[in-house]
C-alpha cells in the first residue's frame, strides 16, 4: 500500500493475544509530517482501540528495523515484543544504538525475522532504485 502511494513501503502491524489490534504503513509523504511512521501510527491506533496507552500485551511486527524514534514509542507504549525482518545498519535503533535493551525503566524483547528477510530488503531496496530512475 505504501508503496503504490510514493512512501518507503514499511508497514507496521500489533497483535494481542494472536490477533491483529492495528495495523499501518508510512504517510510521512502524503501527510507531510515528520513522525508518521508506520510503527508511530499503528502504536496510536492500538492505544486507541484499547484505549490506554499501555501495549504490554502486545507484539509488533514491522518489516525494517525500527530507527529511534520508532523505537522510543515501542518503549514507551511498553510494547512486550517486537519482530522485524530487516536490519538498518545506517539508522537501526538496535543495530546502532541498542535502544530497546539498555534504556528507560522498560525493555522490549526482539526478534529478526530471517525468513522474511530477503523478500522485504528486495521490496525496500527496489522502492528506492525506483525513486532514483526518475
């Protein structure tokens, strides 16, 4: 969806219980504001469908590695897990700066998920070889 609209094409998804609670992908460019990732996005709509902002239930599974602020709203939402597919060696909040273990008063478990890996670096790398062709 990202993709078809000009975004970087990440998308965010947050489950409970096994269920998917909410679900997003970036606007920052349709919107034209800074902080509309798709994990910052899909925390909002979990927080107001649950309506609190306490996500210690729930896992989020997001096709990149989250940068710092991303991380810092998983953080602060107390989100229990969080799995993602790709590493961003350049701007990760856990490949540089290991944000979700050695902060605040709260730590967030991760997972990179390998098998999905390959797929969505194709997926990201062929948004951006696009963008540069025009």
């Amino acid at each position: 969806m990202a993709n078809s609209i000009g975004e970087v094409p990440i998308g965010a998804v947050i489950t409970r219980d096994g269920k998917i609670i909410s679900s997003a992908h970036n606007t920052r460019e349709k919107d034209q504001i800074a902080t509309h990732h798709a994990e910052i996005l899909a925390i909002e709509k979990a927080c107001k469908k649950l309506k609190s902002w306490r996500l210690d239930d729930c896992e989020m599974y997001v096709n990149l590695e989250p940068c710092p602020m991303c991380a810092g709203a998983i953080l602060n939402a107390r989100i229990k897990h969080l799995y993602f597919a790709v590493k961003d060696e350049k701007s990760g909040a856990i490949s540089k700066f290991n944000m979700l273990e050695n902060t605040l008063n709260h730590t967030t478990s991760f997972t990179q998920l390998y098998e999905f890996e390959d797929e969505n670096k194709n997926l990201i790398q062929n948004f951006f070889k696009s963008k540069r062709k025009k």
